[in-house]
C-alpha cells in the first residue's frame, strides 16, 4: 500500500513538473456576441473552462460602431494561478490601457471562479447601446491548456455598479525622465501638472536654510521700525517674493516654507522681547500705584494736621 502511494505522488509530481517545464505561449482572437439595444447591466463572460494555468494574460477589447461609437483599445493584464478543480491559488490585475470612446462604455471585471470551476473574466457593458466587441487575448502560461476551451458567453442581464477602469499600476513604478500631467511642457521639472493636485500628506524630504538660524544669538534680528519702513518702501516683508514675482515665477514650495517660518521665528522673538518689556512695564506700574498710595496718604495727614491747629 506504501508502495502505491509512493508511486501515485511521484507520478503526480512527475505530471506536474512536465506540464510546467513545457510552457505555452498563445494568441486567442474572437468576437463577442452582440450586446442588445436599449437593455442595461449586460455582461458577458470569457470562459476558459476548468483549465490548468500558471502565468500571465493579456485581454484587449476594441470595438467600432453600431448604435454608439465604441472605437479606442482597452487592455488589462491577469496573474492567474490556478489548478483544476476549485483550486484559484492567485489572480490580480492592472489596466495598462484605457483610450478612445470604447473607455467609458466597457469594463473588464476580475477573475473568478464560476460553480463548475470554470476560470471567468467579466466583460460589463456600461451603456445600454448596442454593439460587438472584437477580443484579444495573449499571454504566457507555464502549463498547457487547450485554447479551444475559450469561449464569449452571450450578454445576460446582471445589476451592478461598475463604473470605468483608469490606468493601475499596482506595483512600483520607476520612471527616469519627466512626467506631464494634463500639459506637453514641463519644463525643468520632473513632474508638471496642470491643475490642482490631491493629496492626504506631502513629505518634503530636505529643505535649504532651515530658519532655526533666527534663533542663534548671533542673529540681526530687524527692529519693528526697520519692518515698517521696509513695508511702507516695497509692499511686502523682507527676504518675502512679492506678489508681482511670484505671479510671474511662482515660488518653491521647500523654500518657501523655510521663509515663512523665519517670519514666525521673528515674530516669536519680537513677542518675547514685548512681553519682557511688558513685565517691566507692570512693574513699574505696581511701584508707581505704591508711591501714588502714599503720598495720597500723606495728603490725607497733612490735611489733618493743619485742620487739628
């Protein structure tokens, strides 16, 4: 019986490391059903069967025009791990390409496995026009399968919610040269964007000039007349763009930071050095009502004395 078992798995293992050893590399092309007139929610579905497949896939849809203009290329690329059976081990994906009209009007979902243990990728129709998709699919696989298992299932009606895909990228993205965003010029810099930017937190990892120097005793610091005459003769504070310079140049964001914090710093010491003077003020206050409390006690025995004579 031990001998059996023994035989069975190395058998099995046999098998499995002369399908990965083979490797398969494919190219599927096939039209869709049509998607009918005027019925929303539809999705179809690619069904590979209950095929063995390790490695990676590509689809791309492209379609042309019916009841609505659909041209344009979208492209998603799989990872898949799977075995026969209702064994998926891996599947994620990143959209490499979403462009033309065809964008807004089609979805690939992700992949998943159906009750008969068939390998499915949904295709939703994000409109209720009718059209064709025409689909490529091609890929690298370790093991075999049998292309002809591929197969466009006719549109079903199915309520959900998918919206659009947008390019993905889910691992980490190294790009050496210059990005734009909404604009062709970007200048000296690396990443130009035209428009407002989001964003939960920004990290500046070194900033030039850090104002602790303000701080150091060394520091000029600039009297408050010297402030306002500065003010009164250009408009704005010292070492501080203008707004004329920095509507026609802007201003960097580190540097910035570093000036308005040595404004804050200033602003600290002129503070310290006001509340100082103001307990020296209180002082002599306090000192000044003492003395006043005396001589108008002084008055009041005077004024007794002399009415006493």
């Amino acid at each position: 019986m031990k001998v059996k078992i023994k035989i069975a798995i190395l058998a099995a293992i046999g098998f499995i490391s002369t399908s990965f050893a083979q490797g398969h590399q494919f190219n599927v092309t096939k039209n869709s059903p049509n998607f009918p007139n005027g019925v929303a929610n539809q999705v179809s579905y690619i069904d590979f069967g209950d095929i063995q497949f390790w490695g990676y896939m590509e689809i791309t849809l492209t379609s042309g025009y019916s009841y609505q203009n659909s041209v344009g290329k979208y492209t998603k690329i799989y990872e898949i791990g799977k075995n026969p059976g209702n064994l998926l081990y891996r599947s994620s994906s990143e959209t490499k390409t979403v462009f033309g009209l065809l964008s807004n009007q089609w979805k690939l979902g992700e992949a998943f496995l159906d009750t008969n243990n068939h390998l499915k990728i949904p295709i939703y129709h994000l409109v209720s026009t009718s059209n064709t998709l025409t689909i490529n699919i091609n890929g690298l696989s370790k093991t075999t399968f049998d292309k002809n298992l591929i197969t466009i299932t006719s549109p079903t009606v199915v309520s959900n919610n998918e919206t659009r895909d947008y390019v993905t990228y889910k691992s980490q993205v190294n790009i050496m040269d210059k990005v734009g965003i909404g604009t062709l010029i970007t200048g000296p810099h690396k990443l130009a964007v035209e428009g407002s930017i989001g964003a939960r937190e920004i990290k500046v990892l070194a900033a030039p000039n850090w104002a602790d120097f303000v701080f150091e005793s060394n520091y000029n610091l600039p009297t408050l007349f010297e402030v306002e005459n500065h003010i009164k003769e250009k408009g704005h504070l010292k070492d501080i763009p203008s707004a004329k310079d920095v509507k026609n140049n802007g201003f960097f964001l580190a540097e910035m930071d570093a000036k308005l914090l040595q404004k804050i710093e200033e602003l600290t010491l002129y503070t310290i050095t006001q509340e100082k003077q103001l307990k020296i003020q209180k002082e002599k206050i306090k000192t000044l009502e003492a003395q006043t409390k005396e001589i108008k006690e002084l008055k009041e025995l005077v004024k007794k004395l002399l009415e006493n004579k």
